[in-house]
C-alpha cells in the first residue's frame, strides 16, 4: 500500500521535571530531507534521529520541532554557604556605614544564587526525548498510510476509467476501419473516375495501418496492469508509479496523432485528463 509524503504528528508528555512536545510536519519532495529544531540541551540527539528518520522514511521533506517546558517547581535547595557568605558580607558592610538594620530573610532568597535549582539528568531526558519521537514518528506514518490509502483507492477509479475506454475502443475498432473504407470509396465515386482495384486496396491498406491502434490498446492495457501491481507494492513506490505515468501519457498522445474519427480523438482526450489527475496525485505518493 502507498504512503502519502504529506502528514502531520503530535506528541506532548508531562513529567515531573517538566514538559516535552514533539511536532512533525512532513510535505512531498522528491527525496528525504529532514530539518530540527531542537532545545540547546538536545542538540546533541540529532544524529539518532536522523537514523531513525532514515530506517522508516525514504521521500518526504520533514520539518520536526522539540519543545522542552522545565517545571519551575523542580526540586529546589536552600544553599546556606552562600546565605552565611551573603550574611557575614551584609554585616561588614553594615558596620562600614553604621547601619545596623538587619537583614530581610525574604530579601536574602532572591538574592543570586542563594537558591539552586538542581540539574536535571541528562540520560532521563534524552531517553524521554527519543523514546517520545519514536511515538509520534509512528503516529505520522500512519497519517502517511491513510493518505495513501486514499490516493491509492483515487488512482484505482482513474485505472478503471482507463480500461472502460480501451475497452469501448478496441469493441469499435473493426466498426470505424469499415466505415472509413466505404468513406474512402464514396469520395472516389463522387470523384466520377476509374482507380485500379489494386491501388485502392493499397489506399485501403495504408488507411487502415494508420487507424489501428490495437498494439496502443494492448500496451495501455499493460500499463494499468503494472500500476495496479505497483500499488500493492512496499517501500517507495512514487518513482515507479511516476514513470509508469509517463509511459501511459506516451501512448494516448499516439493513439491520439493516429486518430481518424472523431470517436478515436475524444477516447485520447478523455485517457488524457484520466492519466493527468493520476500524475498529479502520484507527486504526493513516497
């Protein structure tokens, strides 16, 4: 089943030192190219989750965002060196402009470093950071997936379409060579003039050459054979499906340079806009 390059993920966990959320947005591009924006603390994770990135993804331009919130509850210390070094410094200065006002404890405590947050531990928030990636990666291929799944089934109509025109075609095909041969000998009898047997059945012949377009029908049919066959495929299928649209578009523009009916004509036209709203779906397709 194909997968669909646009997709949107969203992971957030609350801890008790704080909060992480993981974004991803991912658009169609003709290879994998994937950029971070990371916390200063997290900088240093980037190479795994490229590796990650590349083990699961293989077309897709990604753009990923990591939002570290600490709690500002974390656990807190009281540093009493530092409030005795505040201290003994508040009295010598005191005593230096004979103030003896005395020291506001509540004043002490915003004073820099008097109280000390302590360091969250950097093997705990990598492991929540790159296990929580792992969620939401996760989450985006299957968003993936259901896009794909849906571009898979709008493909599959437009395959369909195809073969109920190759279909009525080749069903018509023997009607239109007949009526273009009786056109062909009517003109010449309005013409009122006498034209060897021979060289009419060559006219015939050579008429009758450009209007069939049973090797056109039969190579359509094996095109929408390989593309239905494609799609059940794994793994990256969107350069695959895009030449085989190429290759659809190449024979109706020859079944349409060969057309001699009108019928003909509006059959090329109508396999046209069929393989055209099929290639520009498959743009989207990994």
């Amino acid at each position: 089943m194909p997968r669909s390059m646009t997709g949107f993920a969203r992971n957030a966990q609350q801890y008790d030192w704080g909060t992480l959320t993981w974004e991803i947005r991912s658009v169609n591009h003709r290879y994998l190219e994937p950029a971070f924006r990371l916390p200063e603390d997290l900088r240093e994770i980037e190479p795994k989750l490229r590796e990650r990135i590349r083990k699961a993804l293989f077309r897709g331009k990604l753009e990923m965002s990591l939002t570290l919130q600490k709690e500002e509850t974390t656990d807190q210390g009281l540093d009493l060196n530092r409030v005795r070094q505040l201290a003994d410094a508040a009295q010598k200065i005191g005593n230096e402009l004979h103030d003896t006002a005395p020291v506001n404890p509540l004043e002490v405590l915003r004073w820099p470093g008097v109280m000390q947050q302590s360091e969250l531990d950097r093997d705990v928030l990598i492991d929540a950071a790159l296990t929580q990636f792992d969620v939401a990666l996760k989450q985006l291929i299957e968003h993936r997936e259901r896009e794909g799944k849906e571009l898979a089934q709008f493909i599959q109509q437009r395959l369909d379409g195809i073969s109920e025109q190759v279909t009525h075609l080749r069903a018509r095909l023997p009607e239109i060579l007949a009526a273009q041969r009786e056109k062909l000998q009517t003109k010449i009898e309005a013409l009122q003039v006498e034209l060897d047997p021979e060289r009419l059945e060559q006219e015939i012949a050579l008429l009758a050459q450009k209007a069939d377009v049973d090797e056109e029908l039969d190579r359509l049919d094996t095109h929408v054979t390989e593309v239905k066959h494609t799609l059940t495929q794994k793994n990256s299928l969107g350069r695959r499906l895009d030449f085989l649209m190429q290759e659809l578009n190449r024979e109706a523009n020859t079944l349409s340079s060969k057309a001699v009916v009108a019928e003909t004509t509006q059959s090329a036209v109508e396999l046209k806009v069929l393989i055209e709203q099929m290639r520009e779906q498959v743009q989207n397709i990994e």
